[in-house]
C-alpha cells in the first residue's frame, strides 16, 4: 500500500492523514460516507469500522471508539492529566499486548524471531517504502539513517533548534556536528529557503523534523538537498502516518516509543528507505555490522546492537491493524479543539493551528501571541481549574547548558524558532482522551483568557 492521498474522486481509504482529513470532515458534517478501505495490516481496525459504516466512529454513540469518560476520583470536577501513563493503550490493547508478549516468552524467541519481519513489512507496506529496519529505539534509528547516508566524524547536518535531544544527539553520536536554521513560523518545522545560507564544504546531509506531527515543507528541503548534493533524513518520529512520509527522504525514521500515536510497551523505532543499498547498509549498521541474511560475517567495521527484539516486535504486530484507527481518534479530536477554539483565534487571544490533511495531532499546540509572560499566566491558571498543560521542547538545541553546546552555538540566534517556543503550549491530546474530558479543557480555556486578559 501506498501512502499518498487518492485522487479527489476516489473512495478509496488508505488511512494515510489526508484519507483521514476527509473522513473526519464528513463525520463532522453528519454523515459516515461511504469508503472502498484498504485493510492492509496497519489499516484493519478502521478499515473494518468503515467497511459496515459503524455508528462506533462518532463519540456519542453506545461501543464509540473514543475513551469512555475516566472515573470520578474524588470531590469536585475531575483533573484532565497532559497524558496520563494508565491510559498509553486502552483496555483492549493491554490485553492484545499482555498476549502477545506471553507468546513471545513461552516460544523462547525474545530477541529474534518471525515477529521481526512480519512487523517491518506492515510498516514498508504503510509507509509505502519497499524496505524497514526496525530497531531498538527512534534515536538508534536516527543514528544508523545518518551513518547509512555517510554522516560522519566533522561533518555538518542541518537541523531545526526545536525537536527533542534525540535529534542533536544522533549527530553527535555520529561524530558529527548539528548546525541550526530557523524555522517557517507557520508550520513550526526546518525552513527550506534558510538552508542554503548554512551550507559548507562540510555539510553532509539536512535533518528536517516534522514538529508535532505536521510535515515540514519536505519537498522544499529535497529540492534544496539536490543541488547541492546533500543526503536527507527525515526525522518523522512524531508523524506516522502522514502523507508525504518517506516521499522526499533518502531515509526516514519512526518513534514507537510508548507515548507516540503508535506507541508499544517499551522503546521501539524503524527507519524507512526506497533504496536498497541503503538498506543492505542500514541492516548492517543495525546489528554489529553483520552482513544481512549471514551468521556472524561482518562486512562492516562496526555496528550498533539496535535490532528491535522479537517480544516487542510480537506485542507491534498485535497492535498494528490499530495504528490508523488510532491517528482518526486524533484527528478528530483536533478538529473539535480547532472549531471550539475559533472565537479565540479570530480575536488573536490565542493562534491555533489549522485543521490540515498533513498532520497526525502528535500534539496540539497553542500560541499566546501576547508573549512568554501572558503564555505562563494562562498555563498557570489552567492547571488551578485541573487543566495539566506542557511545552514541548522547554530547551531548544542551542540552550543547553553543557561546555560543548556554548562552544558550538554561543553566536546562534534563531528569532522565529526562539519567539514560538517562547510563546507555545500544548493542550492534552491523546489516544485515551474522551470527550467529556476535552469539553473540560475546552471551557476551563475560555474561562483562562477571560480571567487573565490574554
């Protein structure tokens, strides 16, 4: 399967952020509509549902696919935690994975096995990429991509300042050095238009981060990429999912660590390619540089330990049909948050993002135009009324406080990435959030803006 949006007149549901755009609009104007679903395995859940156009897609109905409201845990209107740990996997899921992990144990096959490539050949049929290696973790992943595409020691990578250590950390893992750009203050991702004006004789490769699950402008950085002859790599660790994924990479890397769209019962990852050589070669750097398909034959100087062990490949390949299903819940919940919200945006109180089919709601952020100031007052009186909020990332790559990052980036301003972390904040939105809870969220927001003068 192909993940690229069908053509307008299509029906055919193929679970990519775009199909799911659509499904949600149509849902929220009254209607399931009719679909041609494809039940590939990453499909199957949702594909199923709109196969007989469940009434279960629609939260008001009895058996809904979104969270039941949590129960009352004491006097007084109920806390609504950022993304609480209980609810990472639903009731049906903990026992999908309880099973698949005793399977694992009892077969004996914990660190490799059959799971392995059953599950990296759902996530290539997904993605629509011929070729998955998945790995130990979203970082191990990022590291092999960049070595796989020749990352190496004193060589430059051209990244965004906002993303998670990881990022930073897989550059540097490879001996190489991370140089910041600025961002487009529209989609909060890596701006294509910056980069050349970073290039050097250095610069090896361009590391785009598609920022809470919205694409970056992917195909501006390939375009800008190929002139000069640079390799990238997309870390996509927050976007399963999303159209356009791998489109414009020479690789591309996923997260399923526990607290992601797809999230498994331990750290997890997977890098993504259409090149076959670069495969051969990230399979080698993924497991002690052994040549793939022979015992113990290195073709390789050296290689990580970084395979995904089978009892977490097992517990992938359970959950897997859900992972789109999982994206619609998102999705749809976005989509209540951005019409709610409206009346606060269009006074410029708050900038909310836009309901777009290139996205897959990792998180929802919110702007405070009005500064750091007025951001921290709001966050403060949302968590009085029970509203748990986050920033997510509190430290861009260039505020670190280590010797190493004063040397590297004592000069580096990045104006429009430092003024949206400044000014962002995260509202609770994942897989275990019910509706009952977000009207909460939604309310306590408004009552927020009022009461501080936002």
């Amino acid at each position: 399967m192909t993940v690229r949006p069908p053509a307008p007149t299509a029906k055919r549901f193929t679970g990519d952020s775009a199909g799911i755009h659509r499904l949600v609009l149509d849902l929220r104007s009254g209607g399931i509509p009719a679909r041609d679903p494809d039940s590939a395995v990453a499909n199957r859940d949702l594909a199923e549902l709109l196969r007989t156009r469940s009434p279960r897609l629609l939260p008001s109905t009895a058996d809904s696919v979104f969270a039941p409201e949590p129960p009352a845990g004491g006097p007084g209107r109920p806390a609504v935690p950022f993304l609480p740990r209980e609810r990472l996997l639903t009731p049906a899921e903990q026992r999908i994975a309880v099973e698949c992990f005793a399977r694992a144990v009892a077969s004996g096959e914990l660190t490799s096995g059959p799971a392995v490539a059953r599950f990296e050949h759902a996530l290539a049929e997904f993605v629509g990429l011929p070729h998955a290696v998945a790995t130990s973790s979203g970082t191990d992943a990022l590291v092999i991509a960049l070595r796989a595409v020749g990352v190496g020691p004193d060589d430059e990578v051209i990244m965004p300042a906002n993303s998670f250590a990881a990022t930073e950390n897989a550059v540097f893992a490879c001996g190489a050095v991370p140089v910041l750009v600025d961002v487009d203050p529209g989609r909060h991702c890596l701006d294509p238009t910056l980069i050349e004006a970073a290039i050097t004789p250095r610069t090896r490769a361009v590391l785009p981060v598609h920022l809470y699950g919205r694409l970056a402008d992917a195909p501006g950085v390939r375009r800008v990429a190929r002139e000069h002859g640079l390799r990238v790599v997309e870390d996509a660790c927050q976007a399963i999912g999303v159209s356009g994924v791998g489109r414009y990479a020479d690789a591309t890397v996923l997260s399923f660590n526990p607290y992601k769209n797809f999230g498994l019962t331990g750290k997890a990852g997977a890098v993504l390619t259409g090149d076959s050589e670069l495969h051969a070669r990230m399979e080698s750097l993924a497991y002690h540089g052994f040549a793939p398909g022979e015992k113990n034959v290195k073709t390789d100087l050296w290689g990580l330990n970084a395979k995904i062990d089978n009892s977490t490949a097992t517990v992938a390949t359970g959950l897997v049909p859900g992972l789109t299903l999982n994206n619609y819940r998102r999705a749809f919940l976005a989509h209540r948050y951005v019409e709610a919200l409206a009346e606060l945006g269009t006074a410029g109180q708050l900038e909310l993002p836009a309901f777009t089919d290139d996205h897959s709601w990792h998180l929802f952020p919110v702007r405070v135009p009005a500064g750091e100031a007025a951001r921290d007052a709001l966050r403060v009186r949302l968590r009085e009324s029970g509203i748990e909020t986050d920033v997510y990332y509190p430290v861009l790559a260039h505020r670190h406080r280590t010797p190493l990052h004063e040397k590297l980036f004592g000069g580096v301003v990045l104006p429009r990435t430092e003024k949206l972390n400044a000014t962002v904040f995260h509202l609770p939105l994942h897989n275990g959030l019910s509706v009952t809870e977000q009207d909460r969220v939604i309310e306590e927001l408004h009552a927020a803006v009022h009461a501080t003068g936002v």
